[in-house]
C-alpha cells in the first residue's frame, strides 16, 4: 500500500426527490484526491463545504501525502485518481519512465500582483549593504525545496536577468518551512520561498522580499489525473473538473490585486486556517494568495520555459515536451459547461 487512507468528512450521500415521490440514496462516486496540505489545497476543500462535489454526484477523499512526488506512482497506478503537484522535472521523468499522468488544470501560478513565492534575501545581507542586486547573491548560499523544482527554474530566469547563471550559487535543498530557521542561523542567504513561510520571514524580521514579480505567469503547482481515471472514467473525470473550477472561481473572487481582500475572503480564510492548522489569522492580511486561474487554465508557455531550464541543468532523463504531460480537455469542457467567469464585484 503506497499512502495511508485517512478520514476526511466530505460527502456521505445524497438524496433525492423524483416527481413527488419518497427520496432516495443516489449513488455517488468515489474520487480519491492525494493532497499535500498546503495553502493552495484550498480549492479542494471549498468544493466540498460549498457542496460542489454533491452537486456532481461525488464521493471525495482527501488523502495527504507529505511530498509531490510520493504521489505520483500512486497515481500512475490507479490507487488515487487526482492529484495535487508541481510543475518539475520529477513530473516529465515520471511520464517518460510510462507513469501515466496528465496536467489537467492549473492549482498554483504567479500572475502580476499574486507571487507567492518571492526571491527572499536574509535582512542583515542587505541592511550591511553585502547585497544590492541580484548579481550580489553570486556565490552565495540559496535555499531550495529540491532539485528539478519550479522554483529553481524561477531562480535562474532571475539569475539570468542578472547576468548571472544558476551555477553562479551554492545550492541547499531544504523544505519550505525549515527555510525561515534556515534563515534566522545563517544556513542560506536567499531562497525563493513559499507562503506562508515567506510572511513568517518577513514579520520575524530575518528577511526581506528582494525580487517580487520576478517571473509573471510561471506555471507552479499542477492539479493531476491519473491515467486510469482519465481512460476508464471520463465522465467522473469531467464532473470533478466541473466542481473544482467552480471552487477557483470562489477563490478568485476572494483574492483580488494579490490580497485576500475580494467577496467572500474571511470565509476562504478560515477554511484555508481549518485545512492546514494556521492559527493566525493576521498573517493573511499580509499574505500574498497564489493565483488559480478562473477557469483552470495552465500557462503552458511558462512550462516550456521551465522544461527548457531542467533540460539544459540535466535534470531530465530524456527528452520531453510539454504536451507530454497535458490534457487540457477535462478544463476546457469543464468552461463550456460554466460559462465564461465573471468576477465577483464588493
């Protein structure tokens, strides 16, 4: 058994009244969904309270996993059927190796004002004045979540506007969260963090965002199919689609110019606090959301991109293209069955 099925109360049926007569237990279902729970696994768990998988006849299973990658095989084989990821080169070497998994939707992307994953530098490096610029991190000790990562990618593209290259630093791969101790010991210099950590930074007073909007529109985290849902469950497939996007839209209205400040914001906040343990709710007044597109559209230029750096950084096995990993139909269907998205206005 490659994951541990843990409880999550979702849906437990649903009933129905048909021309009058007496209800029924409708049959729903099953859709396991392996999560890693983080801040951008909102949309998941607003599908579920706003009852949006009911609507689509959905029994739902959150299951955590503490890495991407421990999800994949578990996918490829059918044993979980969606998939919460990252856009890496774990993903492409997956797919090359026969694991059959597909993009299917954006979860986590950087459009302008929504960089939830800065370029961060320790505070003291740039009061002292040992950092100005980005071509001062040359040499330096960069913190990262791991090797073949999105956020390494993020790193040399803004390495590479400074004329420096990714091999310029020192690289030291060490979880999100550990980053911020990281940070406060003097273990790294730099890191391209994620939120929360990077709020907690921040407000401890141990780094400062250096770079924001370094890289508009990167293709971060990934919602994925298993091939096995994709094949032998389409419709099921498709109707999961229907309420996950439903739920970005939620998100979306509740985020507006790279704040939780839009229609609906407290209550998203206090289902992402309920979902990952947060316990201060006065971070998100600082907090930079991820964005999601409205209608689970993935920027695959920025994935070409990104490809493009694992490959010439030899993190790719073999060779690989983008379309190797996509299936935009289930989102595309998904839209037309929606509508175009509309934005909620205060």
């Amino acid at each position: 058994m490659l994951f541990k099925m843990t409880p999550f109360a979702v849906l437990a049926g649903v009933l129905a009244t048909v021309g009058g007569g007496p209800a029924y237990a409708e049959k729903l279902d099953d859709v396991k969904v392996a999560i890693n729970n983080v801040v951008s696994d909102v949309v998941f768990h607003l599908a579920a309270e706003r009852g949006f998988f009911t609507e689509q006849r959905l029994n739902v299973t959150l299951i955590p996993f503490d890495t991407g990658p421990k999800m994949i095989a578990p996918l490829g084989a059918g044993q979980v059927d969606v998939g919460a990821g990252a856009s890496s080169a774990g993903l492409y070497n997956a797919v090359a190796r026969g694991i059959n998994v597909k993009v299917v939707a954006d979860k986590g992307s950087t459009p302008l004002a929504y960089d939830y994953m800065p370029l961060l530098v320790r505070k003291e490096l740039v009061d002292s004045g040992k950092v100005k610029s980005v071509a001062d991190l040359k040499g330096m000790k960069l913190g990262e979540v791991g090797p073949g990562a999105a956020t390494n990618a993020k790193l040399g593209h803004i390495l590479g506007q400074a004329g420096l290259t990714y091999k310029d630093v020192s690289h030291n791969f060490i979880n999100y969260p550990q980053q911020v101790a990281a940070f406060s010991t003097g273990a790294i210099d730099a890191a391209i963090t994620t939120e929360p950590s990077v709020t907690q930074a921040v407000n401890s007073g141990i780094a400062v965002k250096f770079v924001t909007d370094g890289y508009p529109g990167q293709q971060v985290a990934v919602l994925l199919y298993g091939g096995d849902f994709i094949a032998k469950r389409p419709d099921v497939a498709e109707r999961f689609m229907v309420a996950y996007v439903k739920a970005a839209r939620v998100y979306n209205d509740a985020t507006v110019g790279g704040r939780f400040g839009g229609k609906g914001a407290d209550e998203v906040i206090k289902t992402i606090m309920k979902s990952t343990g947060l316990k201060d709710a006065e971070i998100f007044k600082r907090m930079v959301p991820n964005g999601i597109d409205p209608d689970g559209k993935v920027d695959t230029e920025s994935m070409a991109k990104d490809l493009k750096f694992f490959s010439e950084n030899g993190y790719l096995e073999r060779p690989s293209k983008v379309q190797d990993v996509l299936d935009a139909s289930f989102a595309e269907s998904a839209v037309k069955k929606l509508g175009p998205y509309k934005a909620a206005h205060n």
